[in-house]
C-alpha cells in the first residue's frame, strides 16, 4: 500500500489540532465539491482524498495509529497483538512469512510491513490459509441545505465515492446534525464489513425566521395606526399566510406567540414548536400639512388630558 500523507492533503502540520483540521476540512471540501466543480475528474478524486485525510484526522483514535504506523495504520490492533504474543514468549517467537522464512529472533519494527505482507498472503504465525477480514473505512460529508429544505421530510440523492446514494433527510434536522448510512463507507478488507457514511448538515441562515430547535422567530413591521387602534394583519409563517389579531394600543417590541406554527420537531411526525413574532412599529413619514396638524391636535389633547 502506497504511503498517503493526509497532513499534507489538508494542508496542516502535524501538530495541528482539532480546529485546525475541521477548518482545513470545510476550506478545501467545499471548494473541491463536484457539485461545485461539475465535469471535473480530479476535482471528485481531490474530495475523496480529502475526506479520507478528514476521517483519519480528525479521529484521535485513528491519528494516533496513523502517526504511529503510516500506510499500515489500519492494521495498527493486529501488530500489536503480534508483539504482545511476542512478549508472552520472551521476546523470542517462531514465525513465517509470505516469503516462506522461517527464523527463531525477536519479531521487531522493521518486520512489520513484512508480517502484514504475509498475513495478507493467508500466512499469519505458522497458521496457514488464515485471512484476516478488516472493516472498511468511514467518510464524511457534508451537505449543504436551505431552511425551508427541512421544514418538510425529503429525498435526495448523494454521490458519494463515485457512487449515488438515496438518502432521507427528515424534517427537523437541525444544523451540525450528522446521521449515519450504513455501509457506505470505504470497502472492507478480505471481505470484512464496509465502513459506514457520516453526513453533517450545514443549514444556511434564513433572512427571516431565526431558529431555536423546534420554536421559530421573525420580526413584523406594524403601522402606527393599527398599533395605536388595534385590527388584523397577515404574518407569513414557514407554511404559509395566518391571519393575527393585533390588540389596541400595542406597544413597540411587544411578542406574541403563534402556537403550533414553528419548526417541525424531529422525528415526531405531526409534532411543530411555536413562532414566536415580534412587533416593530413603523412610523409614517412624508406627512402632509393636515396630517401633521392631526398629529399637534392629538398631542394636545394628550396633554390636555392630563
């Protein structure tokens, strides 16, 4: 197996860490995505490599394997079998390779390529026609969606790998979310299991409704006279117009909650959180004459009043 180097995929140094990784990740996936670059072969070669030096990377567990055997990391728990066995027997234990050796020493580092060559070969410690079966890899995706793409369970299809994949996107999936598909990952080795698919959704903002889980919340302009005199307006939810009533002498800034017309709650069908609107009085402008000797008639009498 030809060594890959995944720092140098991404673009960081060894001792990068977490942070540096997932930034490095995002940077280059998104600029690498074949949606984005479509009839480009090496772009859709590119993100594959990138989302394996993610997955290994980003993976203290798997880093430190990588750091520690290179191209054979994968095979890391089976190495270190070999030397606990080995150390059972005092450091000295009988083997035999793929290239027929056979030799009484010391099975150290520098028979480790060698030992993973013969094991490989169906040769493993003297114990012939033995194939070691490997899980393959996981991936890591992300997908990019609207708000109003997840008001509403959907289906859409993924090309993952060179390979399209239909996947559900129920509703209510909020963002940062990843869910799993299994199988779907890197293939396995000697007929081991795939690994599996990890898709995180990235929710763009809406330029209207702010999310908060399930509940919903939006801004509404209100002219001064209903606000003053109360009456009925229409507000514009996820799922369409309602009609509001609007009380008199409504203040700036007042909130009001639409019960039942927020953001469906994930995997509870029929189930919606609450929006919640908040008021934002407008004031008239360009007033004529008359309307501005209303206004001096009004704060008269207001003063009157008191």
């Amino acid at each position: 197996m030809e060594f890959i180097d995944y720092y140098k995929i991404l673009g960081v140094d060894k001792s990068a860490n977490n942070d540096d990784i997932k930034k490095a990740y995002r940077k280059l996936a998104r600029k690498h995505h074949p949606d984005v670059n479509p009839g480009d072969k090496t772009a859709k070669e590119t993100f594959q490599r990138i989302n394996e030096a993610n997955e290994v990377l980003s993976d203290p567990a798997k880093r430190a394997k990588y750091d520690k055997y290179g191209k054979d990391w994968m095979h890391a728990e089976e190495f270190e079998n070999a030397r606990q066995q080995r150390a059972q027997y005092g450091g000295q234990q009988q083997w035999t390779g793929g290239t027929g050796r056979t030799g009484g020493g010391s099975f150290g580092e520098e028979d480790f390529s060698e030992f993973f060559s013969s094991m490989f070969g169906g040769e493993s410690f003297g114990q012939r026609g033995r194939q070691v079966k490997f899980r393959g890899q996981d991936f890591n995706a992300e997908l990019h969606l609207d708000l109003q793409d997840v008001v509403t369970t959907q289906k859409q299809t993924l090309t993952v790998n060179g390979k399209n994949i239909r996947i559900t996107i129920p509703a209510g999936v909020e963002n940062g979310q990843t869910i799993k598909i299994a199988g779907h990952g890197g293939p396995g080795v000697n007929g081991g299991p795939n690994g599996d698919l990890y898709i995180t959704f990235q929710i763009k903002p809406h330029p209207v409704f702010r999310r908060e889980k399930q509940n919903l919340h939006r801004d509404v302009q209100l002219d001064l006279y209903t606000a003053v005199l109360g009456g009925e307006i229409e507000v514009e939810t996820m799922n369409g117009k309602v009609k509001v009533k609007v009380n008199p002498e409504t203040q700036n800034d007042t909130k009001v909650k639409l019960t039942g017309k927020g953001f469906p709650v994930y995997r509870k069908e029929g189930q919606y959180g609450d929006l919640f609107v908040t008021y934002k009085i407008k004031i008239p402008g360009n007033l004529s004459e008359k309307e501005r000797e209303l206004f001096k008639q009004l704060s008269n009498l207001r003063r009157d009043g008191k």
